[in-house]
C-alpha cells in the first residue's frame, strides 16, 4: 500500500513540513517547507508567532498538495505550551515557556500542595514550565477561556475547527493523571481552574477532523499522532527490545518505554517524569538540556562573524584540551537565551576551573558536560528501573554528532545506536501508518523502518579520562 503523508514538526528553531513516502516497505523522507520558529518579544515577554506559524503550515500544505495527492497530516509540537479560546477563537498569542513570567510559581504551587503529593498526582517531573505553573500567571485570561488547547491541539484546531487535545501533549502539563489517562479534577479544583476549558483527551492514532474547506485547501484527514514531540521521536526508536533511549534535540529527553507509570519515592527523587507514549505506554525519562547551550554559542560565534558549520565545531572541539571545564548543563544560569559564552565563563571562574577561551575550548566543554550529564542520568534511570542496558538508541539531531555519539558511548560503557536523526517526523509519520492500515503494530512500524534509515553504531572505547573525571563532575552539580 502506498501511502504519502506530511508530518508537520514545530521545533525549538525551525518548523518543518515533512513528506513521508511509504511504498514496498521503504519510507522516503523529503523535506517539502522549512520557516523559522522563533518566539517573539514583547515588552518583556515571549510568544508564539501563531499568525505567522499558521501561515507557514499553508504554504507548507500548498507546496505539498501542488506535487502529491497527500492521505494525511499529523502535527508534532515540543510539550508545555498552550492558547487559551473563547467561542470565537484565540484570546492571544500563546506565551512560550522560556517567558519569565513563570518565575516563583513553582513555589507559590507548592503553598497548596506538596512536591510529594504533586508529583504522586501527576508523575511528571516538577518543572517550572508545565502548563500548570503557566496557568497560575493567567488569572484574566482564564476568566474568559472556554477552551485550553496545546500547541499542536492549536494548530490542528486552526486546520480543521475540531477542540481535542491529545493524550501524549496533554501528559507534560502537570494536570493529568498518569494512571486514568484523563485530567487530574482534584488538582484541577485545588489551583481554581476552571473545569470546563479541559478538552476531551483522545489517543494518538485517531482522526481530528477534515481540513476546512476555508483554507482553500484539500480536504485532508488531520490525524491525531503522538503530538508531543517527544512522543513521536520515541516511536521511531528502531528497537523490539526494552530501550533506553536519548531523544537530543534542544531539550535532551532520557529515559524508557514502560508499561505502566512509576511514581515511587525514587522515581521523585531523581524528578523523573511520565509521560504518555502510544498504545497507553508511558514515557519514563528525564528532561535535560541538550543541545541548547550549543546552539546559544553557535549563534553568538555567528553574530560575531564566525559561522561555523556543526562539523567545524566539532573539529575545533576536538583540537581543544580535554575535560578542561565541565559544566552542569542544566544549572538554571544556562536556562535564558543570550550571552551564553559570558556565562559559560563566570560559571568556570565561580567553580574554580580553567576559563574555556577559545572557540574549541567552549565547545568541548560544553560536550563533555552533556556526556557527563548522560552517563548520571542513565545511573539514575538504572538504578529506578532495577535492571541494566547494554546499549542506548540516539535519535533526532544529536544523533549527527559524530563526537557527542562516542563521548557517549566511552563515559557511559555502552554501545551507542545513533540514529533516525529525523526521529520526530519519522514518529509522527509511523503513527499515521499505523493509522491507514499501511503498518501493523508500533513494533513493525519501528523495525520496517531499520530498512529505510541509518542507523550508525559506536562502540565504548576504554578511555580512563571518563571514570577518573566523573567524580570531579558529580561535584560540580551538588555545588552549581
Ligand atoms: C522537548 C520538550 C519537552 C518539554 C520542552 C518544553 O522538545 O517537548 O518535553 O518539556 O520541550
């Protein structure tokens, strides 16, 4: 069965429009629009440039349609974020989670409930970016929303007027039960939001709607598929077998496909989050940065000229003394946009170490610390799960760097399987498969696709540097 599908993926630097051919068995990917996904400033605050982005999919869905007759269309979004409606429509510009405005609504939260009981509830991560800590800033909008949608909800709701959210994106907003799969009332109740904007949760895997026909569009079906983006990408992991996997793109997302939720003291203590995965699994892992610092500095190199490409990096890190400077990539200096160089450089001062000068020595830095910040987040989802891996996938962008991969594979003693570096688009595109019957099941999707995507493997190489300077890191992050 031949099947052309677009997944249309909003990513923390890009969106993009997606086509995935299926024909005999081989998934051909094609990249149809690509635009930028930036947010926008405004007075201090930060939004989604949804006007713009809404026209973007157009153009994306009119290139696609004026070469092939298109069967559907998924949308993939990163987690958190929503738009509030009326009757009528949006209120305003979604905010972006990087929004200050967050600030200190973790703890004001925690005035009504505790991190245990918040957590229990939810499973998910604390974090000050969940939609829950979001929507306490909100106390006027709320009073006249009649909807709350997330991003890809959004974007669906503008394609083809139907309100759903979707199981997988609804997971990541603190405000669902893990165990019902449904909203979390009583917490819902507790922090006075009002009951009647959450949606009717649906899975992924089933249809949203028609597009509408005044778009001036084809009627396209609009599928509802693992629409957090996290979702998508841990769908395309190439794997039969329990997995742990590292989905690196702007956020680094580490854990494994379970079953059921853990919500074990544990679990909360190394803040380990669930989340909804297809066919009812959960997504056990832990939110890390990726390779946002790295983007930060590429973008600072390039406004002062420099415009490396990721392989140059790559070889200026290379070149660079190693484990010079480490770093806690997650130390929430690192959190905001901007000026990321300077503050790589006080947070070297402030811990006592050797200042990174050189544009190879920051970039080194910088990896090591995200190998380093791997191999501790694998000990922490080892020793919660109760049993070892041999190996972990990398997938989506990470999964290109050659030098990230085997940092990896060396700190962490374990054979790297790097690769789709499409992961996300190649989820959301197995799920709309799935959906028209062209694969089975999940587990036939993920190994169909072994066949059509490079999968490149790198083996630890026994490097003493790794074991010798994990201690040194381990207190980096007790005192940053
Ligand atoms: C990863 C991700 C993550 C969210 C963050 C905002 O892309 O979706 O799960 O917490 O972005």
């Amino acid at each position: 069965m031949k099947k052309n599908v677009l997944a249309i993926d909003f990513g923390g630097s890009n969106g993009r429009v997606i086509l995935g051919v299926f024909d005999q068995g081989k998934l051909h990917l094609e990249e149809i629009h690509r635009f930028p996904n930036q947010p926008i400033a405004k007075q201090g605050s930060l939004y989604w440039d949804f006007p713009q982005l809404c026209h973007e999919l157009v153009v994306g869905i009119q290139k696609a349609t004026a070469r092939y007759e298109i069967d559907s269309i998924g949308i993939d979004t990163w987690g958190v974020d929503y738009g509030l409606l009326d009757d009528k429509g949006l209120l305003s510009y979604p905010r972006h989670y990087r929004d200050p405005r967050t600030q200190g609504y973790l703890a004001k939260a925690l005035e009504k409930i505790s991190p245990e009981a918040l957590y229990t509830a939810t499973g998910n991560q604390l974090m000050e970016i969940n939609t829950l800590f979001q929507l306490l800033t909100e106390e006027e909008s709320l009073a006249k929303a009649t909807t709350l949608l997330f991003m890809p909800d959004l974007f669906g709701y503008f394609l083809t007027g139907k309100r759903q959210t979707e199981a997988t994106i609804a997971s990541t907003s603190q405000l669902m039960n893990p165990l019902t799969s449904d909203w979390h009332w009583e917490l819902i109740d507790l922090f006075d939001l009002p009951r009647a904007i959450f949606p009717t949760i649906v899975q992924p895997g089933t249809l949203l709607g028609m597009i509408k026909k005044e778009l001036g569009l084809p009627a396209i079906p609009v599928i509802n598929v693992g629409s957090h983006d996290t979702a998508s990408a841990v769908a395309s992991v190439p794997s039969e077998h329990q997995f742990l996997f590292v989905s690196c793109g702007t956020w680094s997302l580490i854990g494994t496909e379970l079953p059921q939720p853990v919500l074990t003291e544990k679990a909360q203590s190394y803040n380990l989050t669930n989340e909804k995965g297809l066919n009812q699994t959960t997504r056990f892992l832990k939110n890390i940065t990726g390779l946002w610092i790295l983007q930060e500095v590429k973008r600072e190199f390039e406004s002062l000229g420099r415009n490396y490409n990721y392989q140059e990096l790559e070889t200026l890190a290379n070149e660079a003394d190693s484990m010079a400077c480490l770093i806690d990539t997650d130390a929430e200096v690192f959190s905001a946009p901007g000026q990321m160089i300077e503050r790589i450089q006080s947070y070297a001062k402030r811990t006592g170490q050797i200042v990174p000068l050189t544009d190879g020595q920051l970039i080194r830095c910088i990896y090591e610390s995200l190998a380093f910040k791997y191999k501790y987040t694998f000990l922490e989802i080892v020793d919660t799960v109760g049993y070892e891996f041999d190996s972990v996938n990398i997938v989506g962008g990470g999964a290109n760097s050659a030098l990230l991969c085997q940092m990896v594979a060396s700190a962490s003693q374990m054979i790297v399987y790097a690769g789709p570096n499409e992961a996300t688009a190649i989820g959301n595109i197995n799920t709309q498969l799935i959906y028209h019957g062209a694969l089975g099941t999940l587990t036939e999707a993920r190994m169909e696709l072994k066949k059509s995507q490079y999968v490149k493997k790198y083996l630890p190489k026994k490097e003493t540097k790794w074991d010798q300077e994990f201690g040194r890191y381990q207190r980096l992050l007790a005192i940053s």
